[in-house]
C-alpha cells in the first residue's frame, strides 16, 4: 500500500513553507525578478539531475503517451514555474514573507472553480465554506 495522498500534501506543504524564507533572502540581491527566477531554476535543474540517483523509483518507465499530456505540462511549468514565479518573486521582494504565501494561496480556488467547469467535480457545500475562509483570510491579510 502506498503513501496516503494527505501524507503527501502535507509533505509538499512544508517544502513549500520553507521555499518563502530562501525566496525572500535571495531575491532581495537581484534588480530583476526574472534574474532571480533564472537562479532559482537553477536549483530546480540541479534536483531534476540529482533526484533519480537519490529515489530511483521516482524515474521509472512510462507507458506511451499522446502529445496532449506533454504540452499541458509544459503549459503547466510555464505558467506555474515561470509567469507565477516572477508575479511571486515580485510580490515578494517588497511584501511580508508571512503575508505573500498566504495571498498567493488562494489559488486553489482558481483550480475549485476550473474543476467545476471542466471537470464536472461536485459544488458541496463543504468546499463552498472552505474556500470562502481562503478567501476571508487572504482579505484579512491584505489589511
């Protein structure tokens, strides 16, 4: 049996809350938001060479696959990794490292209401209050 998918999310959780503190200390040497995002893929380029002989079952085979799944992760990687990079990276440079992350994890409501467009996920009541409190609390940081 494998890894349950919350162990998972709370793993990425924490990587992720730690990414704002090494964030904020380097892009505070860098002019250029893009400058800093180039240096910063430099470390995601690193991990992608090194992560295979580290976890080698994370590389394994793929069955083969039609185009439309590589261009939605490229797709995926340009608006996640490059363009809500450098929106971040300049949010960051002049906001708060508590408040930044925060705001910008309003995004899953951006995903809740494409989930319900195109994937036909189910509008509960339960997801309706949990984003609102995402939403409440991305206000209440903003004052």
């Amino acid at each position: 049996m494998g890894v349950d998918w919350f162990i998972w999310a709370l793993l990425a959780a924490f990587t992720w809350g730690l990414q704002p503190a090494f964030d904020k200390v380097g892009v505070m040497a860098f002019n250029s938001p893009y400058a800093a995002l180039a240096v910063r893929c430099l470390g995601g380029l690193v991990g992608l060479i090194i992560l295979p002989f580290v976890w080698p079952s994370i590389a394994n085979n793929n069955p083969p696959i039609t185009w439309k799944a590589p261009v939605c992760l490229m797709l995926a990687g340009f608006f996640g990794s490059v363009l809500g990079q450098i929106f971040y990276l300049n949010a960051l440079k002049t906001g708060e490292v508590s408040k930044v992350p925060a705001v910008t994890a309003v995004w899953p409501l951006v995903s809740f209401i494409i989930a319900i467009i195109f994937f036909k996920e189910a509008l509960t009541f339960q997801k309706v209050i949990a984003f609102a409190m995402i939403i409440g609390g991305a206000i209440l940081l903003k004052f």
